[in-house]
C-alpha cells in the first residue's frame, strides 16, 4: 500500500474541489481584536449558492477552539444554548440579514468572555457535499485602555479677529498589543463639521478641505507635545474659525499586513467664540457743488483694532442709491500697500490717520449722483500672506452738481413784411440781455412755421430748420426742397441775431413764425449738450390774397380782305394782381364753323416766349415758313401778321398769352393764362368748286392680276384754264371690309408731278400717274390676298390767282370703292393634281412589280408542296 497523502495537502485539494463544484462559506480571514465595550461585527456570505431564495445561517462559538456551543440560527428559533438566549433577547447579540446570500453577528458591548472563535455554517440537505459549508474566525477582546482629555480643561475661548488661537489635547494607550493612535482636530459650526487638521496612525499630517492653503501657509499648525501631547495652532483667527473644537483620537492595529480601527474616543477642548471687528465707514450724506468747481468728499473710519492692520479704500458711484444695481462705477482705490489707482481727473489721498478723502476736479452734471466708500481691513499672516478681518460700506453721499443756467431773453421781428405773393419777407431772430453766459456756452436758432387756424382749431407747428452745438443746420420736410433751390435763406448775421428770409413769398407761406434760441454748453468730450430753451412770441405773416387777373383782346385792323393779301391781327393784354409780369403768346387756328373736313383741329402756328424769343410751331406748310410774322410792339401789345394769305388758311385765329412773375434770377413763375376772342378770316369769293371720285372698272380681281383705280376730278362753276389749276393728289387703303382700321397712305403726287411711294412689306408694286387733265390712275401690279379693301383719294387743288400767286383750296376726300382679290381654283390646283397623279402611277408600278416576284420566285415551292400533300391525301382516301 502506498503512503498516505498529507493532511493539510488533502485539505487544500478538498477546498479547491469545493471551490470549483459547489458552495463556499466566508468569514473574515485572519482574526479580529476588538476592545471591551465596542461592537463587535462578523459578516458572513455563501458564494456559487443556487438553492432556495434566502440561505439559512448558523452561528457557534468556542473559547478554545475544539468544541462550540450553539450561538444564534437564522431559521431554528432554539437553536442557541442557554448559555446566550438571555442575551439575545437583550439584544446585545443579533443577526442582521444583508441579502440572500449574507447575515452578520452583531454583539454590542463586547465582554472578555467573548473572546474565541466564531463559526459560521450553512445547514443542508444535500446527499453529497459540494464545497464548504462553514468558516471559522478568531476575534480577540483587549481592556479598554486609551485614555483621551483636554489640557487644560476649558469651557470656551472669547478671541478677536486677527488673534492666536492654541488648543490642546492629550491621548495615550496601555494595550498589551502593539497599537497606533491617530489623531484629528474637528470644529463644529452649529449643525455642520469641518476637519481642521489630522494625524494618521502612520504618523503623516493631512489639513482639511478648508483648511488646506492655511496650513500651506503655515497659519494652521498641529505639534506633539512630549510623549502625548497635541496641540492645534492658529496664528490668527478669522470669523470662520468660530466654533466647537473636539480632539478625536483613534486606535489602529496591524493584521496580517491590514491597519484596523479597533476603538476610537473623542473630547470638546473648547468653545472659540470671535469678537467681529467692529469697523465702520462714513462720509457727508448730502453734498452741494456748482459745475466747474471740485468735488471734495471725506471717508472717515472708525474701527476697534489698534495692531498692524492695513485698511483698502475703495469709492463708487452710482446713478442710484442702490450700491448693487445697476452697478456702481470705480472711480479710485487705495489698496492696503497704500498705493493709489484713480484717473487724471480723480484723486485719492489719506489726509489724517482715518480719514481719506476723494477729490473730483472740474465736476460737470454728469458727476451727479450718489457716491460710496468701501473699507476693507487687512491682517497679516504667515509667509507674507494677508487675510481679510473685516469690511464696511457707507451710507451713499448724495452729491448735486448745479448749473448757472444763461439768463437771456428772445425777441422775433420783421424787418419785411409782405404785401402779395412773390414779395420778400425776412424775420430776425434777436438774444437779448444774456447773463452768466461763459466762453463754453453757444447759442443756436430753430425756426418753426404754424399754419393760421380757426379758434376752434388745434395748429401744430412745423420745423423748418435747426442748428445744433456744432452750428449745424439741418432742415424740416417743408423747408427741404426750398432751402435747395435758394427761396428758403437761414443765416446768421452777428453772434446774438439770426434770420430767415424768403426770396418769394407764396399763399402757403401765411401763417406764425417763430424762433427758439438754445444755448449749448461744451463737455469734457468736447461734444456740446442743449441746457436751456426759450421760445420767441410769434410773428403773424398775413396778407389778403386777391386771384390773379388777365385778359387778352384781339382785334383786325382791316375787317375785310381778298385771298393773297395780307392777314394782321393785334393781342391787347391787362393783368391784375401780377407782379411785375412779362407775357408768352402763342398763335392758334381754328377750322371754322360748320367746316368738317378736320372738326376740332387746332393748330399752333407761332410763339413768342417771355424773354421775346420767336418759335415757328406744328405749322406743317414749309414752304411758307417766312409768311409768319409774331412781333411785340409794346409791353402788353402783340401783332401777328400773315403774307400772301390763302383759302386753305380760314378759320377762327386767337392769341393764348401767359403771364409769368419773377422768382429769382432768370426764373420764372407761371401766373395766368388767357385765351384772347376768335378773329375769323372768311374769303367771300366765287371761285369754282371741285370734287373728287373714284372709278375702278375691275372692282374684283384674281390674285396676280393687275388693279387699276381712277381718281377722277370735276370742276363746277367758274371755268379755269388747265395752266392755272394743280392738285396734289393722296391715295389711301382701308384693308378691311369696312372702314374701322386706319387709312394707309399708299402713294402721292403733287402738284409739280413728283411722285412719293410709302414703303410697302410685300410683293405687289404701285404706280401712280397723271392720265388726264384731271384724271390720276393708280395701279396695283401682281395683287396679293392682302390687297383687297376700301381705296380713296384726297385732292388739294391749287388755283392761280389774277395777281400770278397760286392759293391753296380746301382738300377733298373721294367716296371709298371697294376691291376683292379672288384666288384662281385651276392655277392653284393644276401642279398638286399633275404631281398626285404622277405618284399614283409610279406606286402602282412598283406595286405590281413587286407582287409580280414575290409570287414568281418567294411563293413558287410552298405551292408545289400543297398539290402533293393534296394528292396524298386523295389516294389515302382510295385506299
């Protein structure tokens, strides 16, 4: 037989198993030591557990180790000996379950008997086991031996800000182990605690979150004291450090390479209470300053510190009271090195030991307001550093800068007044007796317009120019245009009178005038700020408006007269309530009365404008350019006159003359016009009469053809010799059924036989010649569809006058004849029905050819194959 294994081997290949298959029981590893009268706690778990949701536990306890006696049970209510059940209903012993899988033993004020071991097991019903179903720990219970006091004993410190503060405590221990003690200083601030600074039981040095940069500093400092001795060390105490200082001391042991907390004690040293700083800042409540003059405040300190501490001045101003919104402004600072920060217009200096004072030179209205004073005190610490003991703010000084405002008065006059339209009126504007009036205060002028109303009308008042500080004028929607074109005239004559002058004076300019002087005061940005205004009594600019008058006569000198002779007539003119007129004339004709060749016709024949310069109009006759005649023959008198007059000139002739007034300059302004009374030039004579017709003899044309038009002249009454008659002949087209669209001027001929064709967009051609004494033929070559509609003629004869100059007639329009242009069917058809017939034949060819060898040479062998296919099944039959 072999050798057995060893017994702690086989043990460790059974844990393992265990460990690997099925459950495993845990207690704390190594043995706990714990002091008489703390708590003792054993936590204990099973890990890889699937049985029932919630695993029972077993506790046992043995004070050597070999036999246990039955603790507390989970699930069995006697399970535990005599021994413990009086305990257990104490509750100084209880289980305390943590999860499923985990309880804890809880024993309060542990006893020396308690000390053994301690197992924890897990009962089962399991055929085999799985794994380890108990765990043993070892605790150790040690004499209560840590002694912790304060020294000396003290029921509370009353301490200043910026004062030491030194606490002790002492701590020691008699534990028959080798134990460390850790050490911490707390302070209490009514509900809440803070860590000071502590001592680890490895001996290092750790200051609170709070305390951190003091004790960096060297402001916070924890020393030993012979063997157990602590002392805390504050070199000076600020507000914060009020409050409950305790010394709490801590004792550690080392198992197994692991620091435990076997007790811990704590004790009040004292009650710090700290004095605040009593300190408190002052300067003149209300202040009194007139603009220009220095600003002198004082901030006076009062204050219960005598050692080193160094005050921190700080002013603020504010347009409100209220130091906190909308935010006051720093205006000077002298920190606690005594160094003074401040602007070249503000001072800060100490005058007394506590007194420092603000000066403001030079104060203008903007340095209204309300001023502060902010002190802070400041204590030195260690390592050159400074903490704050204490800070006040003043009560705000209210501070009033008063302004000598100029005293002066305003007066409006006009030195031109106007008495009709186109006058000059001209108001000034005059500062007098100013006051108090410095080097830095200008003056500038608003003129303003009110518009006359009845009483019970509201007049609102119009802006007509302004001048700002810098003397710039800017001017009103009504003055705008005016002042641009020069009728508008804003100046300034000396440094106390302004004035407004209008060049022309109109209807709307009646109405108030008047002026408003502000006076403009320089500030330290060299812009300028309106301080005073005063108002002028207005000026009432009024005349009685009469309209203008102006009337033309026309009269004729010779009553009665013959074609070619001379026409004059002369345009008397007389105004009223015009100033200083001067008159165009332009000469009119009109057809006259019962004359409807061209009804409402008129004609501007010659001008002569203001200025006596003579203008031919829309007169079409050019060849009669130098018969006119417009002259002035005195200022309100015109005469027009007419050289070698004809008939074609009757009609009703009257003089339109206009009456302009001065603006300004070579400007002019419209101010009449009049239409003079109707001279009539009528010639009695009993010449012959002519009329025009017109004959066509092929009314209907095929298109291509040739259409010939006659226009045909008869003479009634006087017989004339051919040589003393000549016409210019017109002939139009109306290219519509009836005579709604417009004529076209086809061709002309006049009377020296010249002819004149308008250019035409298409392919027939015209030609027009004379035929006949009194016979025009017109043609129209190669017709188009386009040609058709109403054709006419006009005729201007012209006659030789017993003297050998030639007189124009009335000119004469030809009743329309009507032209249609047919299409010929044959001609039209002829070339479409040749080349259809030719295509026919030429298809049906090809047609045939084409049938012709799809059956000759495509379709030959399917045939031969259905006869024998026929024959087969006819002898198939006979079978």
């Amino acid at each position: 037989m072999g050798r057995p294994a060893p017994r702690p081997l086989l043990l460790l290949l059974l844990l393992l198993l265990a460990l690997c298959r099925g459950r495993v029981v845990r207690v704390p590893a190594g043995s706990l030591v714990r002091v008489a009268g703390t708590e003792l706690v054993i936590p204990c778990n099973v890990s890889d557990y699937d049985g029932p949701s919630e695993q029972n536990f077993d506790w046992s306890f043995s004070s050597s180790g070999s036999s246990f006696v039955e603790l507390a049970s989970t699930w069995e209510v006697g399970f535990p000996a005599q021994l413990y059940q009086e305990r257990l209903q104490r509750g100084e012993i209880l289980l305390r379950r943590t999860a499923n899988d985990a309880v804890e033993l809880h024993i309060k004020n542990v006893q020396p008997s308690d000390q053994g071991h301690y197992k924890c097991s897990t009962p089962s019903t399991d055929a085999t086991v799985q794994g380890n179903y108990e765990d043993t720990v070892q605790v150790k219970v040690l004499a209560d031996a840590l002694r912790v006091a304060a020294s000396p004993p003290s029921a509370g410190l009353s301490l200043r800000q910026g004062e030491p503060l030194e606490l002790r405590c002492v701590a020691s221990t008699a534990s028959p182990l080798h134990t460390h003690l850790a050490l911490l200083w707390e302070v209490r601030h009514r509900s809440s605690r803070q860590s000071v600074v502590a001592l680890t039981h490895e001996g290092r040095l750790r200051p609170g979150a709070a305390y951190e940069q003091r004790y960096h500093s060297g402001d916070v400092r924890l020393d030993t004291v012979g063997s157990d001795g602590y002392r805390l060390s504050v070199s000076r105490v600020l507000a914060e450090d009020q409050g409950t200082y305790r010394c709490v001391v801590s004792e550690w042991i080392e198992e197994q390479g692991s620091w435990q907390e076997i007790q811990e004690k704590a004790v009040d040293v004292a009650t710090v209470v700290i004095q605040p700083t009593v300190l408190r800042a002052a300067v003149s409540r209300n202040v009194s300053v007139t603009e220009g003059k220095e600003l002198d405040l004082a901030c006076n300190i009062t204050t219960d510190r005598a050692d080193d501490v160094r005050p921190e001045v700080t002013w603020y101003f504010s347009r409100t009271p209220d130091s906190t919104w909308p935010g006051p402004h720093v205006l000077a600072r002298l920190d606690r090195e005594s160094l003074a920060h401040s602007s070249p217009r503000v001072a800060l200096s100490h005058v007394g030991a506590r007194s420092y004072h603000l000066l403001v030179r030079d104060v203008s209205r903007e340095n209204s307001g309300h001023y502060f004073c902010h002190v802070a005190l400041w204590a030195p610490g260690h390592n050159r550093s400074w903490h704050k003991v204490a800070e006040a703010m003043s009560v705000p000084a209210s501070v009033d800068v008063t302004w000598l405002e100029p005293d002066y008065q305003v007066y409006l006059n006009a030195s031109k007044v106007p008495e009709c339209s186109d006058d000059l009126t001209e108001l000034e504007c005059r500062i007098v007796g100013a006051k108090n009036v410095e080097a830095s205060v200008r003056f500038a002028v608003s003129w303003f317009y009110r518009r006359s109303q009845r009483s019970d009308d509201v007049a609102t008042s119009e802006l007509l120019a302004a001048m700002d500080g810098d003397w710039t004028l800017g001017y009103g929607e009504r003055s705008k245009q005016r002042a641009q074109d020069g009728d508008f005239i804003f100046s300034k004559e000396h440094t106390d009178t302004f004035s407004f002058r209008i060049q022309r004076t109109t209807e709307e300019d009646r109405g108030d005038y008047y002026c408003v002087v502000s006076a403009w005061a320089r500030q330290r940005n060299d812009s300028w700020a309106k301080s005073k205004d005063v108002v002028s009594k207005p000026v009432h600019i009024f005349w009685a408006s009469e309209d203008s008058v102006l009337v033309v006569k026309a009269r004729q000198p010779k009553p009665f007269f013959a074609a070619g002779n001379t026409f004059e007539m002369t345009c008397k003119v007389s105004s009223k309530n015009i100033k200083s007129p001067r008159y165009s004339v332009l000469i009119t004709a009109e057809k006259p009365v019962g004359d409807l060749s061209s009804p409402n016709e008129t004609k501007y024949i010659i001008s002569l404008d203001q200025d006596s310069v003579v203008k031919l109009e829309n007169w079409t006759d050019a060849s009669r350019v130098d018969g006119v005649v417009l002259e002035k023959v005195q200022e309100d008198e015109f005469r027009y006159r007419m050289y070698q007059t004809q008939v074609s000139d009757a009609g009703l002739y009257r003089c339109l003359v206009t009456a302009w007034s001065p603006v300004r300059g070579s400007l002019w302004r419209e101010a009449a016009t009049s239409l003079s009374n109707p001279i009539e030039i009528d010639f009695q004579t009993s010449g012959p009469i002519f009329n025009a017709s017109v004959y066509s003899d092929t009314p209907s044309v095929i298109r291509g053809e040739l259409i010939k038009l006659l226009c045909i002249i008869t003479v009634e009454g006087t017989a004339l010799d051919p040589d003393d008659m000549a016409f210019d002949v017109s002939w139009f087209a109306v290219h519509s059924f009836g005579l709604d669209k417009a004529p076209v001027l086809l061709s002309s001929l006049d009377r020296k036989g010249i002819v004149h064709t308008a250019p035409r967009d298409r392919k027939s051609d015209l030609s027009l010649e004379r035929v006949g004494e009194l016979e025009f033929l017109l043609q129209v070559h190669s017709s188009e569809d386009q040609d058709f509609g109403n054709y006419y003629c006009s005729v201007t004869p012209w006659v030789k006058s017993p003297i050998g100059s030639w007189q124009k007639e009335a000119e004469i329009f030809s009743k329309p004849v009507f032209i249609t242009v047919k299409m010929d069917v044959l001609n039209a058809f002829k070339y479409p029905l040749l080349i259809g017939a030719g295509l026919s034949a030429v298809i049906g060819l090809l047609s045939c050819l084409i049938g012709y060898c799809s059956s000759r040479w495509c379709c030959k062998k399917e045939i031969q194959e259905t006869r024998r296919e026929r024959r087969r099944l006819m002898s198939m039959e006979m079978d």
